[in-house]
C-alpha cells in the first residue's frame, strides 16, 4: 500500500476512498458503527476501480454503495482488509500501522448530520520552514477521537494541494527515484528540447534550470521560433520554475510523496546531481525544510484517513496565474509542449482530487485513462495520440465544482476553468467565473436559507492589495502581481453581488478561501438592499480566509500592507468610494493574538470555523503550525467584551 487510504465524500448510503498500492489489490471493506449492525463488503470491480499508472503502482478508486445506511453522529470504525497471497488477510492494523490513533485497532470515521464544525485551508508547500497544518489538525483530531459530536464534518482543501510549478531539489531527486522504483509510465514529448521524459530526467537543466526547457523564455530561441515566431509569449511565469513539474509520472509521483510516509521509505536519500554553487547550497535549506515535512507526514496522512477531506483546485495544482487571461490560455494551449505540461497536472488532478469529490461525472474520462494506461503495459510508455486526446477532454471538463446537500448547503466553485474572458483587453485578467457558471451558482442557491461558499480566491480581500493588482494590470503587469481577485473583473464582481442581492437566495453566506498566504475573517453587509418583504432580512455575508497550511507571506511585507490599508481604507476613507465594493460595508474580525491592531494573520496552520443554526459563524479559529495557542478571530463587540472583562482599556489593542 503506497498511499491512504483518504477518505473522500461520505454519505450515510454511499462511501468514497481513495487509495495507491504497488498492484491491484483484493480488499474487504468492514465498517463497525458503535450503534447498529457491522457490514463486510467484498470490494469487487463495481465498487472498486483500479487505474494503473505505472509497473507497480494502481490508483484505487473506491465508490460503495451500502446495502444499509449507516448512522450519523456516532462513531464508525471500518477497516479495509487485503487478501495475501497466502489467502490470510491483513488489516490497516498491520500494512499502515501510522493511520491509527494510540490503543485503536481500526482508524474511524463520523457522518456529522449537519456541516456546522468545518477544517479547512489551502497552501501546502512541503519545502516551506513551516510545521504542517494537518498535522495540527490531526493533533486537535486525536484530542477528540472518541467524541463523535466534536469531530469536524469535513476537512477542506481550497487549492495547492501540491505545488507543480514550485518543487524543492530533494522532492524531485526523490520524485524521479520514486517514478524509477514503481516503474511509472514515460512519454514522449513534442515542442521540447528534450524528445521524451527520459531524456528529460538525464538532461543537465533537469534540476534548477528547467525554465530553460520550458516555453517562452530567452534561452530557448529555437523553440521559440519555431512555435511563437521568436515572438515571446510568457507562459510559466513563476518565480520559482526552476523545477516545474512536466511529466504525468512527475507529478503522479508528487502525490504520493505529499500525501503519504510509504514512498519515501522506498528511495533513499539520493545524493545531489552536479549543481553550480548557488544550487548547492539551495538543496541543503530544502533539505532541512523536508525533514520536518517528513517528519510530519504520517500524522498528516492519519488525519486524511480520519476526516472526509474534500478538495478544489487553484493554480500551483497546475501552474502559477493558471488561466489568469485570454492571452495566457491561447498562449499555453497552442503550444504542445506547454499543453502536455498543464493537461498532465490536471490527468493527475482528475486521479488524485477531483474524482472523489463528484465520482458520477468522470466515467468518460477515466475510461479515456484506462485505455491510455492498456497500451503502455507493452512498452512501459504512454501513446501520445491517446494522452493528448485525454488532456483535450479534461481542458474541455466543465464538472470540476462541486455541492454537498447538507445543512448548510456546502457550495464548492471552479474558478479556474470557467472564466470570464476579457476578449477586449485579452491581457487583463478574466472574471473568476464566467456567466454561465454564475447562473449556475445563482440555481443551486435558489430557496437555500443559509450556504457555505468555497471560494479558492477570497471574494473580499484586502483593499489596497486588489488596487494594487488593478493598476499592475492597466500598466501591463498583471503577471507580476498574481492579479487575480473577485473585483478585477467588473461584470463577475457585478454579478456576484447581484446573487447575493437576489430575493429567492439565503439571508446568510459563509464564504471559505484560501490562496492568499495569510488569514483573516470580514462581516459584510450590502448597503443598498432591495425592498425587503415582512420578514425577510438583508443577506449577510462572511468572508474566512486560512491560508496557508504549510506556507506564509513574507512577515514584513503583510505588516505594511495591513498597515497601509488600515489607513487608507479606514471606514470613513473618500478612497472606498474608488473601489469596487462601495456598496458593502465590511467590518473586519480581529485576531486576539494580535499586537499592534492586526486585522489579518501571518502563520501557517489550518482554519475552523463552527456555524450556528442559521448558518451564521458562531467561532472562527486559525489554529497555528508551530506550537502557539490557537487564534480566535473577534467581532468588534466580542474584542470589546474581552477586553473589558481583562481590564484592557476599549479601542487599546
């Protein structure tokens, strides 16, 4: 067993998992509620499909239907049993001893009847300095292993789950070990200085230079004219593309590696490849960084086995400023060696991700999978007419969002794929989500009285920043700054506000988001609402923002900028009237750690928020990586009672 089992999307009738061994394997799925009958299931071809990507290593999608309903709001254990070749069977118990808790034989679920305690986050960079967000979470988890009714409802992830675009030196030593040791499928690769992956892995700009293989850069002018006419078109544009993923092994292998303790027990610590000085000494900082992310990794990997842990892409799943303009989509998608590289983080998305948060919608695709897999089992290489016909489906996909029909309704966005495109001004950032999606979004909210949206990008962030992408982009610079936010595009902003404002959609929203490297919670509240019926109210809205689980923004710089915009944008400002959102009122929670009156949080760690009856948050909490006392974000009136019954003077922070 390489990697998991992960729970993914858990109803009381239908069950999820996900799972990576070195072969297809014969499992049993037992499930042991504490209050009624236990189940065994024999997991045959219907409820088990397997995908090989590789000599040794199968993708085990699990989708069971159950005979009987399981309970909610109590304890499950379950365990997936492995028939050896000896016909005995052996247990999570004996082939993932690290997936259970201390004194338990079997790791646990709970199917929470309401989604009012949720875990969530985004950012987990693995050669970051910080400690692992979940490895919090599984540490405030173990805490409450046996209490059904603590336990959150679900873990969500809101984007850069891996990083493909940023990879330590190390991680892809142990990235191409790895693809060696399980024999993972190569494939050819067309546009490229290099002809196929393993020339790739041989080439000396393999580690630290790959910017020199990919498209649009000055040191490859062949490439360049002949695909862009010597005209250059920058497509990866991150700062850190010295070690881009390319390969679907590459990044199959990313995902085991970031998401399990088994695969790194299986490559040794491979010494550095030749390196220039600067490059060196780089290996040896990432070095450091990953022993505390290995270190962390099987408590992150048991509280993956523990919690329904559901997931959306942004960008670094792919590549950085992924689909950030028209520009950069007819860019990177008429080039085939820039299409492979994106459409093959995204086959690995679809594997790793995606399928488990909506399997219904996938049969096609992973049919097209299955077939591409059957003809490298020959020659251990992928048919490139196949793969690339993969990829076209999958740039094509429009299913990657998601709902769960609980209490509150659990709204999950694409606002990646789906954008709305600035055809006018291609450069300019597109709307995060197009017109259609919205009025999707708007459909799915129709006579809900309270939603909780998953929005990867905050819709409300920090004023000044969002200015200062705006005039980035107007200057031509929208690459530079990642200018990519709700309010850059004024038909998606418009819109946006419009569903809020619409009489049939809920009185309160609670919009979960990440990306941005730094935490924070904002109160909304439109200032033109339209004539309200008796007994309807103006819909309130939440933005809570965790970010990042295993990454930060540099300390410094936030503190100027959430200095500066405390000033600029003070609730009285002339400057509010300048922005996009003059008709909201936004008030914003304060951390209660805070020193010198912080609005956001600079800290890795992993958010939760707890909603009350009407789906309002009744507690926000960033809980932090290294070891500090969780933070508590405070509305003013709670701060202010606080900080009165401590003896501290009103308004003194």
């Amino acid at each position: 067993m390489l990697a998991g089992p992960v729970l993914r999307r858990l109803e009381p009738d239908r069950l999820v998992l996900w799972l990576v061994g070195s072969a297809p394997l014969d499992l049993s799925l037992v499930l042991a509620p504490t209050i009624g009958a236990p189940q065994r299931l024999a997991l045959d071809a219907r409820s088990c499909r397997v995908l090989r990507i590789g000599r040794h290593a199968c993708v085990h999608l699990i989708d069971v239907a159950l005979p009987e309903p399981l309970p909610e709001d109590t304890l499950i254990e379950y365990d997936l049993l492995l028939k050896q070749g000896d016909g005995q069977e052996a247990g999570i118990a004996q082939w993932a001893p690290h997936l259970l808790h201390a004194g338990a034989m079997r790791p646990n679920l709970v199917l929470r009847s309401r989604s009012d305690n949720i875990l969530f986050g985004s950012c987990r960079k693995p050669h970051h300095p910080a400690p692992d967000g979940l490895a919090r979470a599984d540490a405030l988890l173990a805490a409450r292993i046996d209490r059904a009714d603590e336990r959150p409802a679900m873990l969500m992830l809101c984007g850069d789950q891996v990083y493909a675009d940023d990879v330590a030196g190390p991680t892809l030593a142990a990235i191409h070990a790895l693809v060696e040791r399980l024999g993972l499928y190569g494939e050819s690769l067309q546009g490229a200085v290099v002809a196929d992956s393993e020339a790739l892995y041989r080439h000396p700009a393999a580690y630290y230079r790959r910017e020199e293989l990919l498209p649009a850069f000055k040191s490859n002018d062949a490439l360049r004219d002949r695909f862009f006419g010597g005209k250059e078109k920058p497509i990866f544009t991150t700062a850190n593309a010295h070690n881009h993923l390319v390969t679907l092994a590459e990044v199959m292998a990313m995902y085991l590696l970031v998401w399990s303790p088994v695969p790194w027990r299986l490559v040794a610590d491979a010494p550095p490849p030749a390196l220039a000085p600067r490059h060196a000494q780089r290996w040896r900082r990432e070095s450091q960084a990953l022993a505390g992310f290995r270190r962390d990794l099987p408590q992150a990997a048991r509280l993956l086995a523990h919690v329904q842990t559901l997931m959306i892409f942004d960008d670094h799943d792919i590549t950085d400023d992924w689909n950030l303009s028209a520009r950069w989509e007819s860019t990177a998608y008429e080039h085939p060696f820039s299409r492979r590289i994106v459409g093959n983080a995204l086959i690995a998305y679809m594997l790793c991700q995606g399928w488990g948060n909506r399997p219904d919608v996938f049969a096609a695709p992973l049919d097209d999978m299955a077939a591409l897999a059957a003809t490298a089992a020959a020659d251990n290489r992928l048919d490139a007419t196949r793969q690339d016909a993969l990829i076209q489906r999958l740039l094509s996909f429009r299913q990657w969002d998601f709902v769960l029909r609980t209490k509150p309704t659990v709204i999950v966005l694409d606002t990646r794929t789906r954008r709305w495109r600035n055809r006018r001004r291609p450069g300019h950032p597109s709307g995060l989500m197009d017109w259609e999606s919205l009025t999707q979004l708007q459909h799915e909210l129709l006579d809900e009285t309270a939603a909780v949206i998953v929005s990867p990008s905050p819709m409300f962030g920090g004023k000044l920043i969002e200015v200062i992408q705006r005039l980035a982009t107007f200057a031509g610079l929208a690459l530079t700054v990642d200018a990519e936010n709700w309010m850059a595009h004024r038909g998606a902003a418009s819109s946006m506000l419009n569903i809020f404002r619409h009489s049939r959609t809920p009185a309160n929203y609670v919009v979960l988001s990440g990306d941005v490297r730094y935490s924070f919670a904002y109160d909304i509240r439109l200032r033109e609402a339209p004539e309200l019926a008796e007994g309807e109210r103006t819909p309130h809205v939440w933005q809570v923002t965790s970010s990042g689980i295993k990454n930060a923004f540099p300390r410094r710089l936030l503190d100027w900028l959430d200095r500066l915009n405390r000033w600029l944008y003070a609730p009285r400002s002339p400057l509010n009237w300048f922005t996009q959102r003059r008709d909201l009122a936004l008030t914003p929670y304060l951390p209660d750690q805070r020193r010198q009156g912080e609005r956001v949080w600079n800290g890795a760690g992993i958010g939760q928020v707890w909603l009350d009856a009407q789906g309002r948050p009744a507690r926000i909490v960033q809980h932090n990586a290294d070891g500090r006392p969780s933070t508590r974000f405070l509305a003013p009136e709670q701060d202010a009672s606080l900080g009165a019954a401590a003896g501290r003077p009103l308004g003194k922070h």
